[in-house]
C-alpha cells in the first residue's frame, strides 16, 4: 500500500497510513523523501514540550477533546479519519503561539496522536486500543512522570491490569 497522506503542513510535512505486517494502519510521518513512524514516547516528549510552555491543564484539556472526537470503531469496517477532527485539532491547535511555529507543531502533535488512536481502535488484539495514548498523556501531564517513564509504563503489564488502571482513572 503506498502512503496515504491525511494531513499535510507547511514546510512539505505530512502524515497519513502506509501498511505494514500488523496491517494497513501504520501511522507515518513523511518529510519530503524522508519518513518515520511516530512512537507513543516521541509524542509524550512533545506532549510534555508544549506543557512547559502552555501549562498541563491546557494541553491536557486539548489532548482529552482530541481524545473524545476519536469515537468508537464502527460494528463493521474501520475507523477512518474525520475532516471536521481535523480541523477541530486545527483550531486547538491555533491557539498555541508563544514561540513561533508552535501552533503548527501543536497541529502536527495532535493530528499525530489522532492518527495513532485510530490506528490502535482499528488494530485486532489491540486491548487498550486509544485509552494506551490517554494513559500515556494522564502519566506525563497529569502525575508529572517523564515521557520515558510513561512510555516504559506498560512493560511486564497485562493488559487487564491496564485496562482496570485505566477505569480507575475514568477512561
């Protein structure tokens, strides 16, 4: 499958889908020739970048509207990519200008973490589906662990226990 481009940004960025072995929903950044596949500890460090600069409460409260605008994998077919998020994370995203290119870096963080929540809703045997990335966002944002420490969490977890960690914080 070639890359499927879902958003593009100033500067010849974009991000989109390309296949991989687990499927068609591998979550791609792609500079001009150039390409990498976001990780969850990537965005907890930019995640954590803009808190410095904005404060938690808002990129949290940003984050989590981002977070409930993904909705629930339909009963038949996929989660795709909706234009009125999109511009929903556009317009968050616009009110980040304390330093120049912030609001751009905002919408590419955001549509980024958009991307990945689709692509954990749509994956099969993906257990916490979007609640993995509010998790991470709750770690760093929430209980001021570093985006390492929050990107680590999950390791020797079973996903029930996750999934219990994430009912008890209201997700």
């Amino acid at each position: 499958m070639a890359f499927e481009i879902v958003k593009s940004f100033p500067g010849g960025t974009s991000i989109g889908f390309t296949e991989d072995r687990d499927g068609r929903w591998c979550v791609q950044e792609r500079v001009f020739l150039w390409t990498r596949r976001p990780t969850s500890g990537s965005c907890l460090v930019r995640l954590s970048e803009l808190a410095q600069r904005y404060g938690r409460d808002k990129v949290m409260a940003d984050f989590v509207t981002v977070y409930g605008a993904v909705g629930a994998k339909p009963a038949r077919g996929d989660l795709l990519p909706n234009d009125a998020v999109l511009e929903l994370i556009a317009r968050l995203s616009s009110a980040y200008t304390a330093a120049p290119g912030d609001s751009v870096r905002a919408d590419r963080l955001f549509t980024t973490l958009y991307l990945i929540m689709i692509a954990r809703e749509n994956r099969a045997g993906d257990a916490l589906g979007k609640r993995a990335e509010r998790l991470g966002a709750h770690l760093v944002l929430e209980e001021g662990r570093t985006p390492e420490e929050a990107a680590a969490f999950s390791a020797g977890k079973t996903p029930q226990a996750l999934s219990a960690l994430c009912q008890s914080y209201g997700f």
